[in-house]
C-alpha cells in the first residue's frame, strides 16, 4: 500500500512543477504528516524529492529527475482499454490514433499483462444508442471533433425550428466538448460573436446558459467551415458538470402542462418508468394519503396532452385521469373502444 502510495507521488511530482503538501495530502488521500514522511523515505531511498520552505513552499524533484516507475499492472492496464470507446471514436474520425495508440500501450506492457485488452474486452461493452433505434452518425461529426480537439472556431450553420417554421441559422461558434447522449451527438459551444443565441439546439431548446455556453444537435448542422482562428480555451469550464446542469434544466424546461391523476398501488410502482422519474418521485411526495382503495391523487407535470396520452395509455387501468377533462375524455374513448375490442 504504501509503495503504491509512493510511486503516485513520485509521479504526481513528475507531471508538475511543485506541489505543496495539502496539493499531495489531497491527492494521496493522507495527512499532510504522512507526505512529510514519505518524501523523507523518498529523499533516502535517492529520489531527488526537495522541500522548499515558507508560506509558498511546497515539494518538487530536482535536476530534471525522470521515474521509470510507470510499469502498469493487471487492473491498471485493463482500466486503460476500457477507457475508450470504440465506436464514439470510430464516429469521430480518431479509429486509426485510438488503434494506434493501444497498441504502442500494449508493446510497452509487461509480457504477463499484455491480453489486458483482449481481456478488457470480454467482460466489458458500451452499446450506446437506445433500443429499436438505427444509430446514424451525423455526416459533419468529424469536422466538428476536429475544431474540438483543435481549439478551433468554426462557423455552423444549422436548422432551427420544424415544419414551416424551420430555418436555417448561422453561427461563429467555439466548439468546447462533444457529448454522445442515447445515440445523438450533441456539441457544447460558445457563442464566439457577440449577442445572444437563442433557441440553439431543438434538443434542447428554450435554454439560456451561463457565460454564453449552448448546446446544439450536430444532426441539425448542415454545413460546418472551420476557421483560421484558435480561441482561448476557459479552462474551468467543466464538460461533465455543465451537460448534467443542462440536462437537467432541459427535462424540467418540457414539462410545461399539469395533470391530475389517481394511481393504484400497482401504477405507484411503475409511474416512474412510463413518465420522467424525478417529476414522478416529486408528485408521489407531495401527493396526500391513500384512499380507502389504496389509489393516490396526485397533479403530475407533463410534457402535453398528447404525451401525457401516450405515456400513461402504458400504465392501462392502474391509472384514472381526473384532469383535464379533454384527456380524461381521450381515455374514456379508449376505454370504449377497448371493451368493443375485447367484448365482456
């Protein structure tokens, strides 16, 4: 455990000028007694660890000091491989760099690890797209990946709006992170000319981010120029956290009508899979006793009436809808039809 704990700081002291010793206790998960001791061991044991002393101080390796500590073990080499994912990549245009990069980690593995990836791959696979849905990759994928790794502008031009509505709309745009969601493929940017985009992406339409960061649907671009110029990138802009804010927003931002509904103790259990589960555990929540039935009256926020039609159709007789009155109408027509259907 302790070896372990030493190679890391070795190497953390490696990838970076200086590191003070809360920097290491953080990243080591110890006290910062316990770094003070292990640099001391490492000092001993010949690795050139020194300490520079005083509020600024901190600890960093001397004379240009290289580990040839990097030897990967079973676990290690097999969390690698897993690491990528192989057709997001193949998407994206990178198959031939991701292809050639494992196999220069797998020249430079040991003999005994080097089926890690052969491994990897047998007890682990990522199918991305949903059920029933022919994933279809957006044909300017890899010149928008391109502009993302890049740091370089580009000017999209893509659909805005459905039907007659629909128009096309044109962008300078600095492309900060791809993201693949349930088989689409959406680009996280911002806005690089000034004013307000509004109503980027139809995915997620309706959205005004912070400091002008936008989501847009990469299958709705219909032409992507990139340009001359590179943009600084924020680096404390943070993919991951920005698309679950934005996500999130999203799911809340469709949920627009409200209907009132009593569910049977069946339909309690399966509410959360036919509608979006947060709004479902919330309503369930804020909802009063059950009835002598066991039944509980709640108000649900939905999408529309058309999809509030669709997605509770699928709980069948476990739910009565009490509102709106032209949906409870809907159903009580289905009801009719159903029983001309089935007969007694």
């Amino acid at each position: 455990m302790r070896a372990a704990r030493l190679i890391k700081m070795v190497l953390l002291l490696q990838s970076r000028p200086s590191m003070t010793a809360a920097e290491l206790a953080s990243e080591l998960e110890v006290s910062e007694r316990t770094v003070t001791r292990d640099a001391q061991a490492l000092s001993e044991a010949g690795v050139p660890v020194y300490a520079d002393r005083g509020r600024a101080g901190g600890y960093r390796l001397i004379g240009g000091y290289r580990t040839r500590l990097t030897g990967l073990g079973r676990s290690e080499a097999e969390a690698l491989f897993l690491s990528g994912v192989p057709g997001a990549l193949r998407e994206m245009g990178l198959e031939d760099a991701a292809s050639a990069a494992r196999l220069k980690v797998s020249a430079a593995l040991m003999p005994s690890v080097r089926d890690a990836s052969r491994t990897a791959a047998q007890r682990f696979h990522l199918d991305a797209p949903n059920w029933f849905k022919e994933p279809k990759t957006p044909e300017l994928l890899p010149a928008v990946a391109d502009a993302v790794w890049d740091d370089r502008r580009i000017v999209a031009r893509y659909r805005r709006g459905e039907g007659e509505q629909q128009r096309d709309v044109v962008r300078e745009l600095e492309p900060y992170g791809l993201v693949l969601k349930a088989g689409v493929w959406y680009l996280c940017a911002r806005v690089a000319e000034q004013g307000v985009d509004r109503g980027a992406d139809q995915g997620h339409r309706g959205h005004e981010g912070h400091s002008g960061y936008r989501v847009y649907r990469i299958d709705r671009f219909t032409a992507v120029e990139p340009g001359e110029e590179r943009f600084e990138r924020d680096e404390e802009f943070d993919l991951p956290a920005f698309w679950d804010e934005r996500a999130e927003q999203f799911a809340r931002s469709i949920l627009r009508d409200e209907v009132v509904v009593r569910v049977s103790p069946g339909g309690v259990r399966r509410l959360p899979y036919a509608v979006d589960p947060q709004s479902a555990r919330e309503a369930l929540e804020a909802a009063g006793d059950p009835d002598g039935d066991g039944w509980v009256t709640l108000t649900l926020p939905v999408e529309s009436e058309e999809v509030a039609h669709t997605q509770l159709a699928s709980l069948g007789p476990e739910v009565e809808v009490l509102a709106p009155e032209a949906l409870r109408a809907r159903f009580a027509s289905d009801a009719i039809r159903l029983a001309g259907l089935y007969g007694s």
